[in-house]
C-alpha cells in the first residue's frame, strides 16, 4: 500500500483513532480492577485466615435484656444478600477461614413456606435457616447456616451485622432478669456472595479477552494495513490493490468533487464512518 495516498492516510487515521479507544478502553479495565481488587483476589484464591485478636479488639458487643419483637415492617427471616456496607472486613479480606473453640446448636430456626397462593395447595412450613453460637476468642458470636448444612468449629463464613430476626430469636432464649452478651457481628455461613463478586470475576475475564482481541486487530492492522477495514472493503470490487490504485488517481482528477461530506469520484463514492473511510460504487457515473 503506498503511503501518502488518500486510502493510506484515511486508513492511517483510523487505526489510530482505534488504537486510542483501545488504550482508553484498557484505562478503565485497570480502573475497574483497581476498584474490584479485594472480590477479584477472594474469588480466586478463596477465604483468608481471620485475625482473631484483631476481630475482638475491633468489635463490639450487644446485651440482650429483653424480649425483641419484630414490628409489622422488620424481616421474619435473615436477608439472604450481603453488602459491604453492613460487613466485617480485615484490609481487603471479607470472608474467612476461622476455628472457633466451640459451636453450639440452639436449637432455633427460621422458616420458610411452599404451596399456597394461586396453586390451591395447603402451605407447608419447613425450616430454611438453622441458628447455632460460636464462641470466638472468648465471645459469643451468632452463626446463621442452612438448615440442611453440616456446622463444624472450622468455619468458612462472612461476618455481617447481626440481623433484628436473629436478636428477636436470641431474646427468646434469656430467663427474666437473665441476659445474653453477643457479638455485634454474626458468622453467615450460607455460601452466599459479597455484592456481586461472582460477576465481577466473570467481567475481569471477559474484559481480558475481549481487550486481548481487540488489541490484536490493531496490531494486524499496523503490521498489514490491507487487512484494516478501509482496505478490506474493496475486495468486493477486484483485486485490493488495484482497486486502491484507481480510487487514489481519481480522487487526484479535476473531476473529484465533494458533496454532502461525501467525496464523489469517477466511479466511486467515499463517505466517513466510525472505523474506516466508506467506499461505494458510484451508480450514478457516466461511462
């Protein structure tokens, strides 16, 4: 392809404005990563070791004196989303590995219901979520599981703020004129997701390879500019080069003229896209 020709320098300026969208495109890839670090590293290589001096020394405690009730308003059950907000986190680490010195069933749970509603069937009760206590570090600390999920003291859970449902649970549990000292925070064993870690991770790939594609069409396009769609357009005319050739002397021909941001030739039309310079017969051409 011959440099200074018109299809060079339109093809020229194209791949750089692709080249520069390819560079923009990776500065907010590494912006998203920078952002989403802490979910990419966990969904990689998993849980972290909880620090757990360093847990009872930068939480508190609840005392629970009397009975709790849920108004008409609060949650019968524990939410079944986590957030950072509402979250223990230890540096970037937010879902841990942790030995308790022990775990107690208390023999509470919540419940969920099937049937009913417009199948006409009896609704039935069944238990959903399990309660147990764990003592950490000498504290007592809630631990919310599935019903059906083996609880051991090696633990592998979120640590969120102790929902209202379960405190209205543990009230239940004190005598009068007894109280029950808890930890602000509870252990969610329940495999749930951090926000939405999960998708995070699938992005960070995809984004990968899509940016991994996109770069190598730029590099092709540098390396052999007759694969870059300027060029590539014309093979449905003739050969690439001689088409190129024709289009390049008669955009030098007195009879070149431009018309509603068009450049009309001899026997082709030229018009501006996105990523290349639009070639076209020229239909209306007297021959």
């Amino acid at each position: 392809m011959q440099k200074g020709t018109l299809l060079y320098k339109e093809m020229s300026r194209y791949r750089i404005k692709f080249l520069i969208i390819n560079i923009l495109l990776t500065v907010l890839y590494i912006l998203f990563i920078i952002n989403k670090m802490p979910y990419l590293k966990t969904e990689h290589s998993g849980p972290s070791p909880l620090d757990t001096q360093r847990f009872i020394s930068e939480t508190d405690t609840i005392v629970i004196e009397e009975i709790i009730e849920l108004g008409r308003k609060d949650h019968k059950n524990p939410e079944g989303s986590l957030v950072r907000s509402t979250s223990y986190w230890q540096d970037d680490k937010y879902y841990f590995n942790i030995k308790a010195d022990s775990v107690t069933d208390t023999d509470h749970s919540f419940k969920g219901t099937m049937g009913g509603g417009t199948t006409g069937t009896k609704v039935k009760e069944y238990d959903l979520y399990k309660l147990y206590m764990a003592q950490i570090g000498g504290r007592n600390v809630p631990v919310l599981a599935y019903a059906n999920q083996k609880v051991t003291k090696n633990l592998t859970a979120y640590i969120t703020d102790v929902q209202k449902p379960i405190l209205s649970v543990l009230s239940e549990t004190i005598g009068e004129g007894e109280s029950l000292e808890v930890s602000e925070y509870m252990l969610d064993v329940r495999n749930l997701e951090m926000d939405t870690a999960s998708t995070d991770y699938a992005c960070f790939w995809i984004f990968m390879l899509l940016l991994i594609f996109l770069y190598g069409k730029v590099i092709t396009y540098f390396v052999k500019p007759a694969t870059a769609p300027t060029y590539r357009q014309l093979a449905r005319y003739g050969d690439i080069e001689s088409v190129a050739e024709d289009i390049n002397r008669q955009s030098g021909l007195s009879s070149a003229y431009t018309e509603d941001k068009k450049l009309i030739l001899e026997d082709y039309i030229l018009s501006k896209s996105y990523f290349k310079i639009v070639v076209v017969k020229n239909h209306m051409a007297k021959h």
